[in-house]
C-alpha cells in the first residue's frame, strides 16, 4: 500500500476588513486605488489532512506571470492524524504592491513539496482598469455558471438579496420574475441593481458591479430570450409549456453591467 499523502483539502486568501465586520470571508486580496496599488491586509485560511506528525509551511503568492511578490517565513504545524481535518489561519498585514489585476496564485509548500495551488482574485474597486477586467472575467464566468445573485433596492430603503438563474447575452443578462418563477421583488420597479458574479470553477467571488435595468416590453423580444431560457432553467416542472406561462404571468428585465 502507498504511503499517505498530505491533502490541502481547502485553502483561500481573502480580505480582512470585510471578513472582520461581516464575519464572513470574502476570497479576494482587495486594493484601493489605481493599479499599481499596495494590498489591503488579508488572510489566508487552509484546511490539511495528513498523517500525525510535525511540518514546515511556507506560502508563496505569485502574480500572473509566475513571478512571487510574497513568501512566507517557515512556520511548523502539527497535524494530527488523518483521522482529522486541521484548520490554520494566517494574517498578512505587510502591504504588498499588485501591479496585475488578473488571477494570481497562492501555492502551498510543505516540508519544501509544492501541494497544492489555489487561485487569488485581485478586487480593485476604484480602478479604471480594474473594472474593464472585471467585466472579462464576469462575462466568462457568467458563460460557465447558471446562477447571479442580485442585491435588488427596496422601496423601504432596503435591499433585498436573491439568486436567479438567467440568459446571457454578451455582457448583458435577462431574467424572469413571477409568481410561479422565481421571486425578484421590485426589479422592475428600480433603475439599476448590484450584479454579484461567482466563479463556478473555485466557488469564488469574482466581484460586484451594478447593473442598469430594463423592462422587456416587447412580445417578440420576450419570446426570443425566454425561448433561449427554456434550455437554463432546471427542473421546469411544465417543460416546453413554461414559455406560454412565462408570457402570461412574467415580467422579463435586461440588466446591463458596468464597472
């Protein structure tokens, strides 16, 4: 029988702030300002299983072109047995300069062996460049993917937040609401909504843009992108049937979205 291996079964950077006030940990190392920019602090989380014992990590976060802009001091964890799953956290508080806004990596040494790679999304919200890059990636993204979360404004002053599935075309997305669809409230009642794209791949956030919204009036039009649905909606408990119900009792909207 081989002898077992060390697994990194999960690891990701992500960024402090919002993990500090939300509790929840958004996976991206954020920069404020134009590219080059210095890094805001982040973390980096990773979950081993590995036979019992005792070893060196080093962590190295590389840009896109394969050169580190960061390395770790060596630092020994004790891992206890493969009847475990060992979780570590690591603050980085040392401001690194990002001078891409394209996937880095973050590569996992351990006793001097390379384990595992992880991608590193660069969230850059007040960059011009940023936002174009941004765009590429969601728009891929959205192609692999079947699900956007929408952050929808309330009349109240609220926002209410909910996933849809949808049809993409280009840039731009289409979605359905109704009564016996899936329930966006008051997207047809707003001049704009917060797109937020995930990465189907590494379940990651890529990032948040807003997106202008537009009722589709048109019967030809409806019918031409809910006839292009028909193929993205899972389950439909009617099959080709839908798209009758879809004309009667759905409001269709275009979103639009830009950096």
């Amino acid at each position: 029988m081989p002898p077992a291996r060390l697994k990194l079964l999960s690891g990701m950077a992500y960024d402090l702030e919002s993990y500090e006030s939300s509790g929840v940990a958004d996976p991206v190392i954020r920069v404020l300002g134009e590219i080059p920019a210095l890094a805001e602090p982040f973390g980096i989380t990773r979950v081993y299983k590995a036979p019992q014992g005792f070893y060196e990590e080093v962590l190295v976060l590389a840009d896109p072109d394969g050169t580190v802009i960061w390395e770790s001091d060596p630092r020994v964890l004790e891992l206890r047995g493969e009847m475990f799953e060992d979780l570590f956290h690591r603050e980085i508080r040392e401001r690194l300069e990002i001078t891409s806004l394209e996937e880095h990596t973050l590569a996992f040494y351990l006793d001097g062996r390379l384990e595992a790679r992880v991608p590193v999304f660069i969230d850059a919200p007040q960059s011009a460049r940023g936002a174009g890059v941004l765009m590429e990636a969601a728009e891929t993204a959205l192609k692999k993917g079947a699900i956007c979360w929408l952050r929808i404004p309330q009349a109240d002053g609220n926002a209410v937040s909910r996933p849809a599935w949808y049809v993409q075309q280009g840039q731009k997305l289409f979605v359905l609401t109704g009564p016996d669809e899936q329930q966006l409230p008051g997207i047809d009642q707003v001049p704009q909504v917060t797109l937020t794209v995930k990465s189907k791949d590494v379940k990651a956030t890529i990032g948040e843009m807003t997106a202008d919204v537009r009722v589709v009036d048109d019967a030809d039009e409806f019918e031409q992108i809910a006839s292009l649905g028909m193929g993205n909606r899972l389950n439909l408990k009617d099959g080709e049937a839908a798209l009758e119900r879809w004309k009667r009792t759905c409001t269709m909207v275009e979103l639009t979205p830009h950096g």
